[in-house]
C-alpha cells in the first residue's frame, strides 16, 4: 500500500480555499466547499474530502461548474421549495437548501426543498450533522439515473444505468450523539474506489465487476468500464432508483423524455411538532443508549451508534493529522501550482 502523507486540518482548509478562490469563487463559497471536504477527510470519509479538488478544478474548465455562482429558491410553498443551485459547488447549494428546509421545519414542523442544477454535494452525512446540531430530523436524498451512465446496473442488468444514489438520515436527542446514517445504495461509493485507487489496494470482493460482469478487486477494472454492485441485491436498487425518482421528479421543470433525471431531495423535521421536547429527547436518548448496552459480539470492543464513528474520527485526525495517499497530495499539489499557491508542510508520514 502507498505511503501516507499526514496533514493538519487547518493547513489543509487554507489550501483547498486558496485554490478555490483562485479558481473563481468568492471568499464564502470557497471556505464552505474547503470545511465541508476537510469535515469528510476528518470523519473518515476520504472518498469525499480533498481527493475532490483536482476534479472540481477540471469541473471549472469544462464550465460544468460555476465557481461565483450562488444558489437562490426559485419556487415555494409554505412548508417546501424549490432550490436552483446554479451549477454552482453542491456543497454551497446544499447547505444553502438545508438551512431553508430548517427555517421552514421551525414554522410548519416540516420542511422538505429539492435543488436542480446540483453539483456533486460531497458527504450527505454533513447536512444531517447540520440539521441535527440544531435539534431538527433530517432525511437527505441525492439519486441519478439513465441509460449508459451512473456507475451502477439496476438488479439484474448489464449496463450502467443508475448513480451511486446515497440516502442520509440525522436523528437527533440531547445526552447522545445524534445519529447519523449515511450510505450509498451500492456496495462501495465511487470515491471510496477513488481512495482505493490512490492507496494501490484492492477492494473488497463483492464490490464491483468489471466490464464483461465478472467479480473483480482491482479499482482500474472500474474505471475501464465496469460497475459497482448494487448494496443488498434487489433491496438496494430498489433504493437507488427511489433516490433517483425523488430527484429527478422532484427538481423537474419539464417532462423527460430520454429516462435520464435526478437532483437532491432533503427534509427536515421538528420533532416539537410530534411530541413535547422532554418526551421526544427522553425517548431518543432512551433508545439509542439501550442500544449502546447491547453486548458487544465475539472480537467487538463496543456497540455503536451511526454517527460515532465518525466522531471518534474528527476526534483522532483533529489531534494527530489527516492522511492522504501520496497519489492524492501530488495530485492537489499539480493543482495548486496552476495558481502558483505553496503546499502546507507534511507533518509526517504512516
């Protein structure tokens, strides 16, 4: 496996907005895409952090996305809208829309937003840890679907034809970590083949096939026109093509005709608007705590809850540094040069 390269979070933030502000984007939009892609580096996610920049960069030069463009509601009810992100970063465009779904949660105890024109949103889990911050239930969507594209065959297919179509879920209580689940509807994401590919390792079998079907560790098999695995069989592709119905569905401004569609779905919900406050902490934090008190199976230290993870991650990276794979930093440091913008000090290796 590559050698890894340890960087500090903040360093780290300061690059990819430095690169980005290069790039065209105002100081804002810049430093929301950097702290959402260090927040996944820091939680574990590596597949969403800043193995991203080198491909929003290119994104940028293709004109697929609009660095200085800002995210506006182009259509509402009382309790749900609809969000034009623009084509601008789907990080700005997502965080903009949740803060809309909250804002309308806190009035109507419901608050659901749907964004055409999305980018790549980055993690999902960010937007549940957002809402659930706030002490609001959260459901986030982002699906994609049509013929010959995605990275994924519907059950029983032998063709692409559908995203990796991710679903998050934030549930928040009081004395606990909210919990957060957050998922494709394929066996891996594509960004984890990414990291995978950068790291020279193999991935798990069962993941993905290549492109004559047959079972294949090797990330490169992938990328030469294979196809990831949908999660669960018929359980996770119906999921899937569930987010892509949503997204498609929900963002359309008129009626497709090529089978091709998608976009992001999210709600919020305020839990004040079911139960009282007491009640409703006091049972979540009942239940997720009972489930914590679950002995832990033969080789496991603990139960737990989604979400922790995660947070023991932040925790451990915040104090001894992010690793990114070799490939990956020399990528970002190719990008970096374009701006003539220096590279932060390496502060060790593993």
């Amino acid at each position: 496996m590559a050698e890894m390269n340890l960087i500090a979070p903040g360093p780290l933030k300061d690059l990819a907005r430095r690169i980005f502000v290069a790039a065209g984007a105002p100081e804002d939009l810049a430093a929301t895409t950097a702290e959402h892609l260090v927040k996944a580096n820091l939680s574990g996610h590596d597949s969403h952090g800043v193995i991203r920049i080198p491909a929003y960069l290119r994104q940028i030069d293709a004109g697929r996305l609009v660095p200085n463009a800002r995210p506006e509601v182009v259509q509402e009810w009382p309790a749900t809208a609809v969000v034009d992100g623009k084509h601008t970063f789907g990080q700005v465009a997502a965080a903009f829309a949740m803060d809309v779904a909250i804002r309308k949660a806190e009035t109507n105890g419901i608050g659901a937003v749907s964004i055409r024109r999305a980018n790549h949103i980055g993690r999902l889990g960010h937007y549940a840890e957002q809402a659930a911050a706030l002490g609001y239930i959260a459901l986030i969507s982002y699906g994609s679907a049509g013929p010959n594209s995605g990275h994924s065959a519907p059950f029983g297919g032998a063709a692409r034809h559908l995203g990796t179509n991710p679903l998050s879920f934030g549930v928040p209580g009081n004395e606990t970590t909210p919990v957060v689940v957050d998922f494709a509807t394929t066996v891996v994401a594509e960004g984890k083949i990414q990291v995978a590919r950068a790291k020279h390792a193999t991935l798990p079998l069962g993941s993905i096939v290549d492109k004559e079907g047959r079972p294949s560790t090797n990330p490169e098999d992938f990328y030469a026109g294979g196809m990831i695995l949908p999660a669960g069989g018929h359980k996770g592709y119906g999921l899937s093509l569930v987010t892509a119905l949503l997204g498609a569905g929900l963002t359309a401004e008129r009626a497709t005709t090529e089978g091709r569609g998608g976009g992001v779905f999210m709600v919020a919900v305020n839990p004040r608007a079911f139960a009282s406050e007491d009640a409703y902490t006091g049972t979540i934090d009942n239940l997720a705590g009972a489930v914590k008190q679950v002995p832990p199976a033969p080789g496991v230290a603990e139960v737990l809850l989604p979400g922790e993870p995660e947070a023991n991650s932040r925790a451990e990276r915040q104090q001894n540094g992010i690793p990114i794979p070799e490939d990956t930093w020399a990528a970002i440091a190719e990008a970096a040069a374009q701006f003539n913008i220096a590279m932060p000090e390496v502060a060790g290796t593993t």
